[in-house]
C-alpha cells in the first residue's frame, strides 16, 4: 500500500512544530504496526493522519449538533407544558393501542 506521505499528498515540511510523545510498550507496537500495515513513511506520519482523521470527526459531530440545534429552533415556540405534551403523547398511544 502506498503512503499518502510518499505520494506527496501530505506534504508538511514547514511551519511544523515538535512533539515529543512517550508511549507505553504495548502502544508503541500497535503504532509500529499501524505505520507498516498501512505504509505509512513513520509514526509521525500515521500521529498527523490520526489527528486530521479526528478534525475531521469532530467537525462533523458539531455539524451535526448545529443542525440539530437549528432544527430545534426552526420547529417553533410550543406553548404548552413539557408535562402536557408527554400527557397528549401518552393519551394519544392508549387512544391508538387501547
């Protein structure tokens, strides 16, 4: 499998910052793995693609909750009682099922 590094499509060789990271035996290997299954030029470079991969993630994941959000806000005011609509629900189910 090709490297998205070696084939240039990550190409960040400036304006990159050091990390220095210490991981647990049992870590190291499963990123050690991780880099040689998936051709991965290093561990830095399978660190870069997880972290982009969880950007990536998270802004959708606040997408989703705008959405919701707006559709919350686009539904409109209710005037009734949070009470009074699960007693309606409640009433229109046993009107329903009996």
């Amino acid at each position: 499998m090709t490297s998205l590094d070696a084939v240039g499509v990550m190409d960040y060789n400036e304006n990159m910052d050091p990390l220095n990271l210490s991981l647990p035996t049992e870590l190291q290997a499963y990123v050690d793995a991780r880099v040689a299954a998936e051709g991965f030029s290093d561990s830095a470079a399978f660190l870069r693609d997880l972290i982009r991969r969880d950007q990536d993630e998270h802004a959708a994941d606040v997408r989703r909750v705008q959405a919701l959000i707006q559709e919350g806000i686009d539904s409109g005011i209710v005037d009734a009682e949070p009470e009074d609509i699960l007693d309606e629900i409640i009433a229109d189910l046993h009107r329903r099922h009996g």
